[in-house]
C-alpha cells in the first residue's frame, strides 16, 4: 500500500499492556523489521523491569536504555533521533516499526513539532515548589483554571507534563492546548511546527476493558515480583535523586514512598495499578 506515491512506515499504538511490544517482535521477525520505541520510560537505563522494557529480544531495538536517569529528554529530541533511525533503518532496506506508548512522541512525530518556548528553569523551580508545598492535586486544579482541556488529559500524577503545560501558559498567555489546536489545523504558521517528511501507518490494539484491567494488574503483579522495588533502591544508592526525570515515570513515587515506609506493600500496589 503507498500513500502519495510512498511506502508508509508502521505505527504500533495501544494502552499498556495491550501486546504492543510482543506484536512489534512478531512482525519484524515476519516482514524484515526493526523496531524503533516511542516510550518516554524505556529510554531510561537501569530502570528495566517497572518499565517493562523489551528482553531476549533477537531483532534491532532502538531508543531503548540509553538516557542517564537524571537526563530530560524532550518529544522534539525524540523525533530527531526517530527519524535519524528511520532513514537509516530504510537504507538498509529494512522496515522501520516504531511502537509506542507514549502518545505525545507519536503525535510529535506524526504530526510534526509545535514551536513553543523553551524551558524556563526559574518558573519551573517556582511550580515544583508549589507542588513541594501544596502538593499535586493542587498543581492540577491550577491546570484546570487555566487550561481544561490539558487538565483532562493529563493524569493529576504527572507533574512533568503538568508543569510544561503550565509554563507554556505563563510564557505565552495561551494555553498549550490552544497551540496544539492550532498546529493541528496549521492555521497560524507562526506556530506551526514542520511537518514530517515521512508518512505513516497507524495500527492500535485493544481489549475489552476488564480483560486489559486484568492485564495491567497482572503485569504490576509481576514488576513487583521481579525486582521493581530493588532496581528503585538500586537508583538511589548509586546517588540519583528521588525527582530525577527516570523516577517521575509511573509507579516509581510509590515504590520511593514504599521504601520510605510512608505506605505499606498492599497500598503501594494498589496506586501502581490505579496509575498504570
């Protein structure tokens, strides 16, 4: 199948715990392919089983266990690297799969970038104080005054996104919901990003709620089995910080509060399963 005259690359999407990765594999192995990965958590080293990062694998795995956990790394460094490997996959005359996971890299990637400002350190101290002091529920509620429809996407546990959407809104006025709209409909090329130079192939996979409930519960059941908590304890003594980037990704806090014995086993694994 070609699209304006191309070959479009496959898109593997899905909720975790939906097979993404497992299918990806399957598929490579069938069709000459190597897989690229959209997950924010994946790029992070030492952190492999609360991330379930891909094992035993026999193919080309890309964008996987190569960031320091302190290290941020943005959707726009992500696209850059992404398509760095796509065109070299291709050269190879291999099939490039990427497969995600984290939607804001593969709508950043499909879509192309939204110029936006970058990082103010000072304003996001100020906000990561606010949640020092009031904590995160405190931080969603002032996303949802000023920008609701982030609010409603973002889960109240995600203090990185909340705080990039808040800081879009103090730098421009706007929030950054209204950028996306805009850039979606490429209405005001002021803040139009570029486009991506490669079409695309979309495939999601689903189940039925209760069955991908139980899914999930049973992958957090054996993370938690296989080293999730000392691969976490491991992190901290080799000096990392307890807010480092890798340590934000879900379920992570809970095992730090678990450690910290400021909640038991069965609540820690409880609000893993609730986040995840």
């Amino acid at each position: 199948m070609k699209i304006n005259g191309r070959c479009p690359y496959l898109v593997i999407v899905g909720a975790t715990a939906t097979g993404k990765t497992s299918v990806a594999i399957k598929l490579a192995k069938k069709i000459s392919g190597e897989i690229i990965s959209a997950d924010s958590r994946q790029i992070y080293k030492y952190l492999t089983v609360g991330t379930a990062k891909p094992q035993g694998y026999d193919i080309p795995y890309h964008l996987v266990d190569f960031l320091e956990p302190k290290e941020k790394f943005s959707a726009g460094e992500f696209v850059r690297l992404a398509e760095e490997f796509i065109e070299k996959i291709a050269a190879r005359g291999k099939q490039p799969i990427i497969v995600g996971g984290t939607g804001l890299y593969i709508k950043t990637l499909i879509d192309g970038i939204v110029r936006l400002p970058s990082a103010d350190e000072k304003l996001r101290q100020k906000l990561h104080k606010l949640v020092e002091t009031r904590g995160k529920k405190h931080l969603h509620m002032l996303l949802k005054k000023f920008d609701p429809a982030s609010a409603e996407k973002i889960h109240p546990n995600n203090t990185v996104r909340i705080i990039r959407a808040l800081e879009v809104y103090y730098l421009t006025g706007k929030p950054i919901s209204h950028w996306h709209k805009i850039h979606s409909c490429h209405s005001e090329p002021a803040v139009a990003g570029e486009e991506s130079r490669f079409q695309f192939k979309i495939f999601g996979l689903e189940w039925q709620r209760d069955v991908l409930y139980e899914r999930i519960n049973n992958r957090v059941n054996w993370m938690l089995d296989n080293g999730m908590i000392e691969e976490t304890r491991k992190l901290i003594k080799k000096g990392y910080q307890k807010d480092c980037p890798a340590l934000q990704s879900l379920g992570y806090k809970w095992v730090l509060d678990y450690l910290e014995n400021k909640i038991d086993y069965n609540k820690m694994q409880q609000l893993i399963m609730r986040d995840t």
